[in-house]
C-alpha cells in the first residue's frame, strides 16, 4: 500500500495514510461525524468503538465506526 493516497469526504478528496483511522482523519480535518437525534454535533469520544460517537457511512454502508476502520485508497466517507 502507498505510503499516503486520497480518500473522500463527503466528496471532497483529502490525503490519509495506511495507519490512519476514519476517525482521525476526520478530526485532523476538523470535521464533525453526525448529528445526534437533537441535531447536537458529534465527534469520536472514546476512541475504541464503545460510544458509537463515531459513526459514518463508510463505502455505502451506514454506521461504521470511524475509530475502528483504517482508511484505504479511494475509500468515500460520508458524514453528518
């Protein structure tokens, strides 16, 4: 695997690394995930997949814990 390569989110191309979480990258780039039900912002909190703050659709699939997932090439992220 390369070094850095692009990944998306929420469309926009954004370089990550092969040891990078979903979850880090997103608060490198000072990015929200969600929205919780009362449309407060929400962001990683524990860091190891027990508060479910993480969430983000990863690739088309809903709910995938940022802080769980390593980025890979081309991979899309949706947030909020």
């Amino acid at each position: 695997m390369p070094e850095t390569f692009t990944v998306f989110i929420n469309g926009q191309p954004v370089t990550a690394g092969p040891e990078t979480s979903v979850a880090a990258l997103l608060l490198r780039e000072r990015m929200v995930n969600r929205r919780s039900c009362a449309g407060q912002l929400r962001a990683a909190f524990c860091g190891m997949g027990i508060c479910m703050e993480c969430r983000v659709t990863i690739d088309s699939d809903a709910h995938g814990l940022g802080c769980m997932t390593f980025c890979r090439p081309n991979m899309k992220i949706t947030t909020l």
